[in-house]
C-alpha cells in the first residue's frame, strides 16, 4: 500500500522514537466508530495528530461490537499488511499480544507515567508479560438506561429504582401506545441488555461466578432462569421491526420520542449530545434498576502493531496523543465515556459524564467494578460468542428460558 510521506513536526514523547530520518508516514487506523457521535469523537483524535503534520488513513469497519472489525483485522494480518493502530477491546487485544504481534510500548509508558494514572483495572487489558501494547482511550460503562424525559414526564413515570418499577414503567408506556424500548436485535446489542439483567437479577456476587468465573452451578441456576425471563419481558416490549437495527438508530427512537427507553452502553450518549440534546432537560440517564452500585465496564483501547521490532514515530505519538489529559477530556465529552486516566479534572463534562466518573470511582473502591461479558472485558472471545449465540436465540423465540439456561451451560463448557 502506498501511503504519503509528509514531513512532521513530533512531540517529545514521539521524538524519544524517532529514527535517523526525519518524516514519519500516515497513520492508518482501523476502528468501527461510524455513528455520528463517535465520528465527532474521532475527530478529536484526527484533529490533534493534524496538528503536529500527522495524516490519518481513515479504515472504518460498521458494527458497533466489533466482530466486524476483527474479521477484517485477521485478513490484513493474514496478508501481511497490519494497519498502524487497530481499536480493539478486552480478550481480542490479550489474543493479538500473546501472539507477539503488538508493538512495545513500554518506553513511551515510562517516560508518560502510564502505571500511574490508568487503572489497574484498565491496564490488565492492555499490557502482556508487563509490556504495555496498547493505549486506552476512555472507560464505557455499559449498565446505563437512557429515557426520553418528554415521554416519562407526560406518562406520569419517575426513574424506575427496582425491576418492578421498570416493569409497571413499561406497561404504562405500551398502554399509551408507545414503544416502551428501543432495541436493535443484534448479538452484541442483545448480550448488552442481558449484561444488566443478569447483574440486576442476580447481583454481583451471581454476575461474576457465572460470566468471570464460569461456574457450571451458577450457569445453571434458577437465578439465571429468572434473567432469561425478563428477557422475555423486555423481547415482548420492543416495536416489530427491531431485528437488525443499528443501535444508533434504535437510540434515535429515544431522541425523536418514538419510545421511551434504550438499555446500552454510555456511548450512546453522544448520539444526544450531537442531537443537541441536554442531559437532564431533553434525556434521562440512569443505571439499569437494581445495579445503581454497580459498573460494568469496556475500554476502547487502540493497539498497536509491531513495524519491524521498534515503535514508529507515528504509532508514538498516537499513543501519546491518546493519553495526554486533554485528549482525554475533549474526546470523553464528545463520546459518552469518561477518560481512562484518574487524575483529569472531570468538571467539563456534563452531568451524565459527571455521574459517571463518580459511579465509576466507587465502584472501583467498593469491590463493584465488573468487565462487561457482552463486551469482551469477562471471559475470553469464544465464551462470549457462545453467550451471544444462546442469548439471541432465545430473544428471537427459539428457546425458552429454561432450555437457554440449560444451553447456556453446555455452550460455555465447550467453549472454556
């Protein structure tokens, strides 16, 4: 592939990399960022490596859990032709390092203090052997309930503290003739809902045994039964045409008023926020009743690829970029997420922002902060498949919630 070579102006940190010449190539970055949100987020990125004479090579891949990206990935690879950074969240990143096909950064880590200020949390997902091999961009937190606040304040419903609460809030909004949820029936997108309705139903003690630990008991249980039964309820509470919507689009639904609530994940805040919306005023955000304690988590990170054994000049000051505090901020208030270094001043963010760096530090604190199993942040990719698989077979009808339960432990300890 041929790319343009310009000459760049680096930073300190990149310049600690530089080699004997003195341009640096385009950086070639593979994401599936492609909604109107993340692209306005992405552009922050794009915007700081501009100014230090840095192109970007745009390689956008749709879908927002990123299988898609990944299969994409393994093909470059395969040619031999991996792209300069690649975002990549949870297992997939451990797989690629423990393969030796990430680049080292440790150097660059040290000279930033990397250890310091991400979360230990944060760094177990990107480093392998001790050797940094990727760059956090943000913490998601993927328990959130996003509502129309125009539509709950006209039907008389206050934000839903319980799971009968959300329940009764539901049946009032589908008695007014309403789509009480917004969803798009897409495997990832369903194993989000059921991330928080497992959490909600069986709490965290219940959330880690089966989706970190994989007990066969715990899979199996009642517990679990009664989380597959209020996936029924949710199923039997989105519109008729769900299947295969984009979750932006189903986030739409929120904004326009066509229904009342979304379950996901906080990216899908800017979806608001590039709608013009106001938290608080226009949108409501809230963890998903019965988890308010709780944060179950994702990290986009941008991992990047080994060039011959040394750190490019471009992949340095990604990275750098990446992790400077106010990158952190300005990309974190456009995105929905809050950053992944604990020492930024969180006051330019707005409520919902604000809310959730508070729950995300006392989660950390209190023993509450999980790795999202829907999100690869659990157990490793082929659990998580096999999740998805069972979890969307039965949202579309094809088991009920005592055969899920029982496929649920057979899919998993073949996938172990």
């Amino acid at each position: 592939m041929n790319k343009v070579i310009r000459t760049i102006k680096l930073t300190t940190a990149a310049a600690a990399f530089s080699v004997t010449t003195a341009h640096a190539e385009d950086v070639e970055v593979l994401h599936w960022w492609t909604s109107g949100g993340e692209a306005a987020a992405l552009n922050v990125l794009k915007q700081d490596l501009e100014t230090q004479g840095i192109g970007w090579q745009d390689m956008p891949v749709a879908g927002g859990g990123g299988t898609e990206a990944m299969t994409v990935l393994r093909a470059r690879v395969t040619a031999g032709d991996p792209p300069t950074a690649v975002q990549a969240l949870g297992f997939d990143i451990l797989d690629w390092g423990n393969q030796g096909a990430l680049a080292n950064l440790n150097d660059l880590a040290a000279q930033e203090g990397w250890d310091e200020v991400v979360p230990e949390a944060l760094q177990f997902f990107a480093k392998v052997d001790g050797k940094w091999i990727s760059a956090p961009v943000n913490v998601h937190s993927t328990n959130w309930v996003w509502a129309n606040k125009s539509v709950l304040d006209a039907n008389g419903i206050a934000v839903p503290e319980t799971w009968e609460d959300f329940v009764a809030a539901v049946e009032t909004l589908k008695a007014a003739g309403i789509t009480p949820i917004a969803h798009g029936g897409q495997a990832w997108q369903d194993a989000t809902v059921f991330d928080a309705v497992a959490m909600s139903a069986g709490g965290p003690e219940f959330y880690k045994a089966a989706f970190i630990d994989l007990d066969e008991e715990t899979l199996g249980s009642d517990t679990m039964k009664e989380a597959f039964d209020r996936m029924t309820f949710i199923r039997d509470n989105v519109d008729d045409n769900f299947s295969g919507r984009d979750w932006n689009l189903a986030t739409a639904m929120v904004i326009n008023g066509e229904a009342g609530f979304q379950m996901m994940g906080d990216w899908a805040k800017g979806e608001f926020l590039n709608a013009g919306k106001v938290p608080g005023e226009d949108f409501l955000c809230f963890r998903f009743p019965g988890t308010q304690d709780q944060v179950t988590f994702n990290a986009d990170q941008f991992m990047m690829f080994d060039q011959g054994g040394t750190v490019s000049q471009e992949q340095a000051a990604l990275a750098s970029a990446i992790l400077s505090p106010s990158f952190q901020i300005a990309f974190n208030k456009v995105k929905g997420s809050v950053p992944a270094r604990t020492d930024v001043d969180g006051s330019e963010l707005d409520a919902c922002g604000q809310q959730g760096m508070k729950d995300l530090a006392a989660a950390a604190s209190s023993g509450n902060l999980f790795g999202s199993m829907a999100h690869g942040h659990a157990a490793p990719a082929s659990v998580k498949n096999a999740v998805y698989d069972v979890v969307t077979a039965h949202f579309n009808g094809e088991y009920d919630s005592e055969t899920a339960v029982l496929e649920l432990v057979d899919a998993v300890s073949i996938a172990k």
